[in-house]
C-alpha cells in the first residue's frame, strides 16, 4: 500500500515537472515569436523610414523604377553621338555622289536646258544650305549660364544639379550635364544640344534636309520604277544581260529613293512639329510645362497666356531673326550667321515685335 502511494507521488511530481517544462517552453517561444516579431516591425519601418515622402505618389515611383535606364540612355547617347553624326554624314554624302556619279550623267544627256538649269541651281543651293546649317548646328554651342550669379542674369531659381542660378528658359541637360539656355532637347544626331545659340541652325536643317529629300523623291520618282522593275527581273530565266555597272545603276537608284521617301516622311514630321512649336512661341520642354500649367489655372478658372509668345508672325521673326523685309532673302534663304535676339539670360521684348507681351495669367 506504502508502495502504491510513493509510486503516485512519484507519477505526480513528474507530471508536475513535466506541465512546468510545457508551460516554460510555451512562453519561451513566445517570447522568441515576440522579439521576431518587433525585430521585424523595427526594420520595416527603419525601411520606410529611409524612402518616405509625404509627396511620393505613382509618377515618382515610376520614375525611381525607371532611373536606370535614363542613366543607361543619357550614357549611351552621349557616346554614340558621334557614331550618329557619322552617319548622318555618311547617308547624305552616299545619295550626294549617286547623285552626281548616276543621275546627273543623265539628267546632262536627256534634259532640256531649261530643266537642268534648274536641277543645277535648286540643287546645289539646297545642298548648300543642309551643309550649312547642319554643320552650324552641331558646332554651335547652344548657350550656356554663367556659374556665379552676375548683374545681368535674370534668375528664377538654382538648378539643384549645377546648384547655380538658373534664368528662365533654362533647363539641365542630364547628357552635357550642365544647363542649357532656352534648352529644347539633346539630339544624338547632332551629338549637341539643342538651345538658344543653335535652335535656328537645327530647324533650318531639318527644313532643308526635308526639302531636299522631297526634292529627290519626286525628281527620281520615273527613274526609280524603271530601275525597280529592272531588279523585279534578275530572278528570270534565264536572266537578264545587265552589265555590272547597269545592276549597280539600278541598286543606288533604288537606295537614294528609299532613304530620300523615308527621310522626308520622318523629318518631314518632326520639322512640321517643330513649326508648331515655333508658332506657339514654345520649346518642347516648355509644351509640357505649359500643358500642365494650362491645366492647373483651367480648373481655377483662369486661363494661361504664354509670356514669351508675341503671336504667330512675331513669333517667327524673333526666331528667325527677322528685323527687316530683305531679310526673309538674307537670313532665311541664304547662310546666315547672325546671332539670336538677346543673350538667352532675359527675354524682353524685341524691337521687331510691334504688339507687347500678353500677361502670364487672366482671370
């Protein structure tokens, strides 16, 4: 009997023993849950911490995912500026000597006096004016502020990357890595910016070069159906006795008409855009600006006058450089190299401008 009970007593203190190691271990792990759990919830928030913005919202988050690659962008566009410009220089001199080496031979052969009098002098007058300007456009510097504020800059704010003052119209180039004046964009395919000192060489290229493909395209239109339909029968048989020369006659013709069509189609849009542009008085940084600010006054009510617009024609003559009649001849259809109105650091208003500057806001 004396045996039953020790033996129960035992099975109770192991038993008690036993609950006491189940409860320790359950609040062990709890308390290691809980020290996970607050280690956890510290870290996020140190996270957050380290990217709050009470102003972040989806475009900045856009934009954070796309860093990489305007960093990819702004580096490869730098160093393949020069590559674009080579070519550049490579497809128009290609279509240049087709030009002279396979059609003018022609043209001298076939053509009535009066029709190549005028290919000649369009032609090289043309030719004349895409060398010009582009090479104007891309040796031009576009304008750049001064480092240190001086008396005659008008500035607006500081650029938080050159952390110096800004005038207005100015914007940073992430390429040049410096800001530019009355900043349009960075064309690769001039490998320079596009801006205050350089804005009429590179609209004045884009409307030579369109005019000149255009030029080519309906010149050869005759030349290059015979020469297509001469390459529509290599693959008879049994083929035809084109010489060498002939099959390399037939080929460039068809090339220059293809690169001349899809030039003109592509710059062609891009200088009508540009004419926009111009017409409104706006760079194409400013279009999207001013889009927004437009937007913003709309729904207050109010609407958005562009400061630096002196209307359609006014707008043309400032940037052409227009200050008398004769020269729509002298600045427009020959070379020129007269500079812009103003230094690009203030914009008042121009002598050739007959009418003020409207007001930035009316209600």
């Amino acid at each position: 009997m004396s045996g039953m009970r020790s033996r129960r007593r035992m099975y109770s203190a192991v038993m008690r023993l036993f609950l006491k190691c189940l409860r320790i271990g359950e609040r062990r792990r709890f308390w290691l849950t809980r020290q996970v759990e607050q280690l956890w919830l510290y870290g996020w928030l140190c996270l957050r911490s380290l990217v709050y913005n009470s102003f972040a919202d989806g475009d900045t988050a856009l934009d954070a995912l796309f860093e990489p690659i305007y960093w990819l962008v702004d580096h490869v566009t730098r160093w393949f500026g020069v590559v674009f410009v080579a070519l550049v220089i490579t497809l128009t001199s290609s279509v240049v000597a087709i030009v002279y080496v396979c059609l003018l031979p022609l043209i001298l052969q076939t053509y009535p006096i009066g029709w190549i009098f005028w290919h000649f002098i369009y032609g090289h007058w043309n030719l004349v004016m895409i060398v010009f300007h582009y090479y104007m456009a891309i040796t031009t510097q576009p304008g750049y502020p001064p480092q240190q504020s001086k008396s005659d800059v008008a500035a607006v704010s500081i650029c938080r990357k050159c952390i110096a003052p800004k005038p207005a119209r100015t914007h940073h180039c992430s390429i040049c890595n410096r800001c530019v004046l009355k900043m349009d964009h960075h064309c690769p395919w001039l490998n320079n910016c596009v801006g205050h000192y350089n804005h009429r060489y590179f609209f004045s290229f884009m409307l030579f070069m369109t005019m000149g493909c255009i030029y080519s395209s309906i010149s050869g239109w005759d030349m290059f159906w015979e020469a297509y339909a001469a390459i529509e029968t290599y693959s008879q048989t049994p083929p035809p006795t084109f010489s060498f020369r002939q099959r390399a006659f037939h080929k460039s013709i068809v090339y220059a008409w293809v690169l001349c069509s899809s030039v003109a189609l592509a710059l062609g849009a891009l200088m009508l855009w540009h004419s926009v542009l111009i017409t409104r008085g706006e760079t194409s940084i400013e279009r999207h600006i001013n889009r927004k600010e437009r937007k913003r006054l709309q729904k207050k009510g109010k609407v958005f006058r562009n400061p630096y617009s002196y209307g359609p024609l006014g707008n043309w003559k400032v940037f052409l450089g227009i200050e008398r009649q004769r020269h729509w001849v002298t600045r427009v259809l020959l070379p020129s190299t007269h500079r812009p109105y103003g230094s690009g650091m203030r914009w008042d208003t121009p002598a050739c401008v007959a009418e003020q500057k409207p007001p930035l806001l009316a209600i």
